[in-house]
C-alpha cells in the first residue's frame, strides 16, 4: 500500500516581515502612550522599541510580520483613549532581525 505525502497548506505560506520608523505628534506623552504601544507590540509578537522625544513626540520603531507591523502602525495613528493624536509619519525599511523583544525608553 502507498500513502502520498501532501505538503501542509502552511508549507505555502510564506510571511513577509516589515519594519517602520514612526514618529507620532499630538498630544502623545502623559498619556500612557509608551505603556499601550508596549503592551499592544507584545500582544502581537512586534519587536522593536518606544520612546518620548525632547519635541513632544513619541518615536517607535517596529519590526515583525507585516500585518502585525501595519496593526501597531494603525494602533499609533490612534494611540491610547487619551491621547489626540495629530499626525504620524511612518519610514518603512528592510527588516534586520537585531531588536530581540519590544523596550519602552
């Protein structure tokens, strides 16, 4: 008797990792913004780190699957209940597999 041996359908699947620069403006610091993106980051395996610049702003840098990137992305341009954000500016790049976990700065 033969058995065939199929590939598993996730053998095909193959992820696409991302990274981004963000930098969010608004009315972002005090507002719990570096806890949420820490905690939203590791909820979704992103890798990477969170910060308050001396500007006002929140700079983050992201890396993991491209979904997951493009949902803390999205979660950024919204930020935590009491943060206004006003704008974000994101830079993409090649992924480069040296964050080892999410930091808040």
């Amino acid at each position: 008797m033969r058995h065939s041996v199929l590939p598993s359908p996730e053998a095909n699947v193959s992820v696409t990792e991302s990274r981004a620069h963000v930098f969010v403006e608004g009315d972002v610091q005090h507002v719990h913004f570096r806890d949420n993106a820490h905690e939203t980051a590791r909820a979704h395996d992103v890798e990477g780190w969170v910060r308050n610049l001396e500007d006002g702003r929140v700079e983050a840098l992201f890396e993991g699957r491209e979904e997951d990137v493009n949902t803390m992305i999205d979660w950024c341009e919204r930020g935590p209940i009491k943060a206004d954000v006003s704008g974000i500016e994101v830079e993409e790049g090649d992924p480069q597999g040296d964050l080892g976990g999410f930091e808040k700065h």
